[in-house]
C-alpha cells in the first residue's frame, strides 16, 4: 500500500513530516529548532509526550550539570592542595 495516509511517516519516508531527524540538524549552533527536534524525535520514537520528555531531559541535564560542577570544585581544589604542597617544598615533582 504505497498510497496509505500515514504509511510514509511510520516508515521515514515521508518528505513533509512533521518530525525531523535531530541527526541531520547542527547541535553546535545555538539553534532552538535543534532541542525542540530532538525532543519531537524522541518522543515520537519512545511514545511518550513531548513534555514528559522534555521533563526527563530537564532532570537529567541538571543532575549531570550538578556533578559536573561538584566535579571541577574537587580537581580545582586537588589542584590547589597541590601547588601549595609543592610551593612549600613538601612535594617535588
């Protein structure tokens, strides 16, 4: 049924879909249309609404932001404790 409403989408066929690939799109660019297609992509994909999604995108950007952060507080006072260590001629490197 080459002719079926419908049967283009399903199989990622159809030119004028309302979902685009977030594949072919430049995540580098500060682009808004980049983030609203990956959400419309994953949630036509997973099934799921755009803004449970986008929820759990939200949730978890913060988590990794959180630990990011936590992250370099520790390596920069690693390295702090280090200089000072080896300015003080406790360690020779």
């Amino acid at each position: 049924m080459a002719g079926a409403p419908g049967r283009g989408l399903e199989l990622g066929l159809d030119r004028g879909a309302a979902v685009q690939s977030p594949a072919r799109m430049s995540p580098f660019r500060l682009d808004p249309r980049w983030a609203h297609a990956c959400l419309r992509w994953a949630s036509h994909h997973t099934g799921l609404p755009v803004v449970l999604v986008a929820a759990v995108a939200l949730v978890v950007t913060w988590r990794l932001l959180k630990r990011g952060v936590r992250l370099a507080v520790e390596v920069a006072l690693a390295l702090a404790l280090l200089v000072a260590a080896t300015r003080l001629g406790w360690l020779r490197w």
